[in-house]
C-alpha cells in the first residue's frame, strides 16, 4: 500500500493497486495521522505530515475576526454611554475607548501579530 499527497495539502490517496498517483502527488512516509487535529495535517515535501504555523493561522483568523468585529460593537456602546454620562459604562476615557478603536481597526491579517490572541489589542481597564 502507498500514500500519495500534494505538497501542502491535506488530502491523501490510498494506492493499494498499485496504480500509483496522478500528476503532482508524492509518495508519503506514512498515512495522515487521525487524530483529532488529522484535517490540520498537510503534506511536506518530505513525504512527512505536519501542522504548520499557517495552517493554524488560517483556523484562527476567522476567529481573531469575529472578536475584533465584538469588540468594536463594544467601542461604540462604550462610546456612546460615556457621551451619556451612563453610570453603567465601563472604566476608560473617551480617548483611551478611541485610541482602543484605532488599534482594533489595525488588527487584521496585514498586522504582523495577527490572528496570535496573545498580541490582541487591550481595552482600557
């Protein structure tokens, strides 16, 4: 039986014809491992599998995404009841609230650090 697989891509084929692979695929060492994260896993050129730092950057951006869109519907409630003088609205000036809008705006896929949720922008406390 033999494995074959496109250089970083997940998907595998099972030889057990010995019919071999189409254009472009290679032999792999081993089967794609299937475990839990086995839809992570993509081919090396080394006929190896592994889960690379892009791959995980592309599960996590939808999700840096979906905070940043949360936290800039924050900003504007933030924003509109410190204008209020609601006693209700969180800790911050009006100007750390903007300056927090600015860096959120900033947090997309052309930012350096983005999707590492440990580089996040920090609200005003």
């Amino acid at each position: 039986m033999k494995i074959f697989a496109v250089v970083g891509e997940n998907q595998q084929i099972v030889d057990e014809t010995g019919v071999g692979a189409p254009e472009g695929w290679i032999q792999m060492l081993s089967e794609r491992p299937a475990d839990k994260s086995a839809l992570l896993y993509t081919a090396t050129s080394k006929g190896t599998w592994e889960i690379t730092q892009s791959t995980l950057d592309a599960v996590q951006a939808p999700i840096e995404d979906a905070w940043r869109e949360e936290q800039m519907l924050r900003v504007a409630n933030q924003l509109l009841m410190l204008e209020d003088e609601d006693p209700g609205a969180e800790e911050g000036t009006d100007r750390q609230w903007r300056n927090y809008r600015i860096e959120l705006r900033k947090w997309t896929d052309s930012h350096s650090d983005f999707p590492d949720t440990s580089k996040r922008p920090t609200a005003p406390v």
